[in-house]
C-alpha cells in the first residue's frame, strides 16, 4: 500500500537520509523508530510530499507522490507535527475550514467522525479551551475526514496521559479492525508500538537498520539465560561458538543453533549448566540491541 525506494536527503550538506527503502502492506499497523535525528520525520515529509527527496521515491497505492502529488495524498490522512488550529474558533470551525482547504466540507460525514473520536459533546467549544488530548482527537478527526485509505502518524501520543495513550491505542486498532485501514506512525513509545504494530522499520542516523514483523527479529538471534559454571571457561566456549554474551548470565545463540544440541556440548565440556531458558525480548531490549550493534555504522 506505501512503499518508499531509495530516499536519500540532505541538509545544508548533512545527509539526513542514506538509500532508505521498505514496504507497509494493506491494512497493516507499521511502526517507524529511530533517536531523534535518525530520519523518522524526515521520511514522513517525503511521504506526504512536504519534503522533496533528494533520490528515490515514496509511492501511495502505486501512486508517486513526488510525480502526482495529488493523486497519491487523495489516499492519506496525517497528523504530522504539532497539529495547528484556530484557537479562537470552535472545532466544528476548525474542520469546517481545514476541510474547505481541499474544497469540499460534508457535514454527516463530519458529525460521524467526530461521534467515533468522542468529541461531540465539545465540538462546538472553542479549541482554546481544549486540553491537549481533546485537540490530537480533533487533529484525528481532521485527519480521517478525506474517509483515507493510509493513515501517517507523527507521534500521536506525545504527551498524552495513561489514559490517552490507552484510548488512542483502542481507537488505531479498532480502526484497522473495523475499515482495514493502513497505518504509519513514529514514536518513541516502544511498548505501545509493541502493542500495536504487525511490523517496524528502525532507523538509525538516516540509514535502514531493521525492516520486519517483532517475531522475525526476535528469531534474527535467539537469548537465552543461563546459569554456567565455571563462569571463565564457558564464555571461551560461547566466544569460540559464535555465541554472544549481552550480560552476565544473558546469551545469544546463532540464528540456526540448536539449543539443546548446545546444552550437550557444554556440558560434554566439563560445564554445568545449572540454567538455560528462552527469553522472550521486549521490543524495548531489541531497539537497543540493535541500536547498539549498529552504532559504528
């Protein structure tokens, strides 16, 4: 559905991106992450037409957006940096005016979009008064009008309470469920990303580093925790296997190393292995495994 080829952008000679390319299928949840600077921003731009790459191409539905930019963001609804509204008018006036933007504006449609983002009942006040999580629902509300196939997200939680973080979690995955809508989006929640996204796309200093489901990188290198004695003479066995030692009593084994295989090996070396179970990484530990392995890159 949103497909990305070979972006390369720079800044007053700073590369911000290097060759950036990866898929986000129909009707799939898809996390962008990255260190603030790693590019994430910087993608969304291109994708929305708001930055104009340097190489490659984004591509909407097999659409161009740098060669039809129209006929490709006709697809999109976005909520890309800090939403900007007309406080002194009420949120009603906000969609009425952003929608007319486009030129057109209908009101059932409207009135519907603002009941599911749960706004009714202070979508004639003005947005001044609103607190920040009622103007990101307005922002969603603005966004969803165009009835888009594909929604990008520019850190929507951000500074959003437990609570709505929890309903705009709620809200993407219903949306998913209920319209098979395709959504991008950045944050630096990693456990609402785990909670939501089928798959991510890490950046890290403007180049590719990860593109794939959690499972797949999980498997990429599987740990395990394990309890070895003595300590010394099992981690020259580990180093001499291609084993990596995370932490103390924190291992992982190559990707097609079988464990129990591994387990008799140790222990055909004169090592007790008192523990050796599978650990189930946090998308948390994985972002900074792999921000850390490509740290020099």
């Amino acid at each position: 559905m949103l497909r990305v080829t070979g972006l390369c952008k720079s800044f007053g000679g700073k590369p911000a991106l290097h060759d950036v390319s990866f898929e986000v299928k129909r009707g799939e949840i898809h996390g962008l992450l990255g260190h603030n600077g790693a590019g994430k921003s910087t993608t969304l731009g291109i994708i929305l037409g708001m930055v104009e790459p340097d190489k490659g191409e984004a591509r909407i539905g097999g659409v161009s957006v740098q060669e039809d930019h129209a006929g490709a963001l006709n697809q999109v609804g976005a909520i890309f940096e800090s939403p900007a509204f007309y406080d002194y008018l009420s949120g009603w006036e906000n969609l009425r005016i952003l929608a007319g933007y486009s030129g057109w504006f209908d009101e059932k449609l409207a009135r519907e979009v603002v009941e599911r983002v749960g706004l009714t009942k202070r979508i004639r006040s003005k947005v001044g008064s609103y607190s920040h999580g009622m103007r990101q629902r307005l922002a969603l509300a603005q966004a969803l009008l165009p009835e888009p196939q594909v929604l990008l997200l520019d850190e929507p939680t951000d500074g959003l309470d437990p609570e709505g973080i929890k309903w705009f979690r709620d809200f993407i995955l219903d949306l998913r469920k209920d319209r098979g809508m395709t959504v991008l989006f950045n944050s630096h929640l990693l456990a609402e990303v785990e909670q939501m996204c089928d798959r991510v796309t890490i950046l890290r200093e403007g180049r590719l580093v990860h593109e794939g489901s959690l499972d797949d990188l999980r498997e990429e290198a599987p740990v395990y925790e394990v309890n070895l004695e003595p300590w010394d003479q099992a981690k020259a066995f580990l180093e001499l296997n291609d084993a990596q030692v995370l932490a103390p009593g924190r291992i992982a084994l190559p990707a097609d190393a079988d464990p129990a295989l591994f387990v008799a090996a140790l222990v055909g070396c004169g090592i007790r292995v008192a523990a050796f179970a599978p650990v189930r990484r946090s998308l948390e530990d994985l972002y900074l495994e792999i921000s850390t392995s490509h740290s020099d890159a």
